[in-house]
C-alpha cells in the first residue's frame, strides 16, 4: 500500500540496527534489512503490520512494550527500552528499542519512527551463559508461572499444537535459585519441544517433591532413539522420522540447559519412546532453609 507519510525503502542505522516507520493514518509500517535479520523473517513473505509486529514480541513483555509505545505517542518519544522477541523457529533474543513522533504542521501525529538493536549478546557472557548481572531469587509467584505457560502456549499455539500447564499448589514462596536461570531453562526445553513435534501436544509441569524441585517439559513428538538420548544432551544431532517436524536438527540448546541446571546443583534427564515423546525432566534440590509452602 502505498503512503506518502512513510517511505518506500527504510534504511538502516547501522549494521546490527534497525529502523521501522509506521503511519497511523494508515497504518501502514515498514522496516528496514537489518530489522527483518534481528526479526528472523524475510522481506518477502512477512508483513510488517504493527499486529504481527505484537505478536513476535516474548508474551510477557508484550503488555510494557505496548504502554510505552502508547506513552511515546502522547509524550513524543520514548526508551531505550529493552524486552525479548521470538523468532518463528522459536530463538528468544533480547532487543533495545526507542521510539520518535513526528508531527505535522496542525499538531497532529504524522508518523512515528523506531529505531531497534539486537543486544542479545550483550545479556549474555562470553562463554555463553546467562549474566548473573540480573538476576532475581525464585519466587513460585502465579506471574512467573504465568509467563512460563504463555511462553509455551505461544510456542504451541504457532505449531497448531495443544498445549498442558500442570502446576502443583505446594511450590515454595521463595527459594534462592536464579529465576532467570530457570526461565532459560523452561523457555528452552519448551521450544525444542515444539520444534520436533508435528502433532499433539506439549505440556509442562512443576511440582515439589519433598525438597527436590521437579520440572518437567514432555511432547507427543517422534521421539529420541535410545542410543541418541544422552548424545542429545551434549549437543549433538537429533534425528526425527515424524514429517511435520524438523528432521536431522541439532537438539539446540541442549548443552546450555544442561549448564544452567548444574549451575543450579541439578540435574536433567531424559526419557524417550520412538513414537509416543519424550519427557525432559529437571530436578533442582532445594536449600534446606528454604521457605515452606
């Protein structure tokens, strides 16, 4: 569609930084090159309205992000400000945005200009491991489970999958384990399991047993061949026999899972049966002065 307020082609700020305009008259938005490579999409087959542009936004964050793109409008410009997005293959990155209104000559708002960087990279360590610069006790609070189980429920709901949230009512008020940590380990686990199942479903459930915290993410995918179980967790190829699933992937962030839960003092398993799923399960032994249920 063609609009006079935005331009035809946006160019980039720099190589890692991308630019969108977007009209409210029309509503009519377009990015620049760099903001489909952070976005993982191509310039052909996506379209760039501010709906989609929403729904790649990590479920947890989308509600901020929307205030603040609301408070830009009335106030003129807003950020930096920095949340997540999911790309469609289910990689979470972390992006830092700004926003500007421009006006026209009756004080009404003409078009409003984003400016988006990938700082990913800058959230986590070289050796790959999540910063412990922020980082936040667990606290069994419904928001954190809730952000769980809409993470999942996006992932699902994207694969045309049903998706199980089972949560036990005895989880500890608070307990210091890293909360982003966990949800690292969470998000992770629930992506791969979407990634490798062509029908079904996914579910997740969390649950206390005596003083061992107990995570489980399972699938209703194709399953892991005995031999490849323990390979998996170290990174190495997975290969699936279902079509609608990815065949021959690397079982992608396997190895970081597996370092986030022993930085924990946990440990993670895996049970698997061609054609049935697999069960991932995380078992995180709690302080003995943690908090009672």
């Amino acid at each position: 569609m063609y609009d006079a307020d935005v331009p035809n082609e946006v160019q980039d700020h720099s190589p890692t930084q991308g630019a969108w305009v977007w009209s409210l008259r029309s509503g009519v938005m377009r990015w620049s090159p760099v903001m489909f490579a952070i976005f993982g999409v191509s310039a052909h087959q996506f379209d760039t309205t501010i709906e989609n542009y929403s729904l790649m936004i990590y479920p947890a964050d989308r509600r901020r992000v929307q205030a603040t793109l609301m408070r830009g409008i009335h106030e003129g410009d807003a950020g930096p400000l920095v949340y997540r997005i999911i790309r469609p293959d289910g990689e979470q990155r972390t992006v830092e945005a700004a926003i500007r209104v421009e006006y026209d000559m009756d004080g009404v708002i003409r078009r409003i200009y984003g400016v988006l960087t990938d700082v990913t990279e800058r959230t986590t360590n070289r050796t790959g491991q999540a910063s412990t610069a922020v980082t936040k006790p667990f606290n069994a609070t419904p928001a954190l489970i809730d952000e769980w189980c809409a993470f999942g429920r996006e992932m699902a709901g994207r694969r045309g999958l049903a998706f199980e949230c089972r949560i036990s009512d005895r989880l500890p008020a608070g307990v210091p384990l890293d909360s982003t940590l966990l949800t690292h380990i969470v998000n992770q686990l629930l992506r791969n399991a979407c990634q490798f199942t062509a029908r079904g479903k996914v579910g997740l459930s969390i649950a206390l047993r005596d003083t061992v915290l107990e995570i489980k993410v399972c699938d209703t995918g194709a399953g892991i061949p005995p031999h490849a179980a323990i390979p998996a967790l170290r990174g190495h190829r997975l290969n699936t026999v279902s079509a609608g699933a990815s065949n021959s992937e690397p079982g992608r962030g396997l190895p970081m899972v597996r370092s986030y839960v022993e930085r924990l003092g946990g440990s993670l398993m895996v049970a698997s049966t061609i054609g049935v799923g697999t069960t991932f399960s995380v078992t995180l032994p709690l302080p003995t002065n943690a908090p009672s249920p």
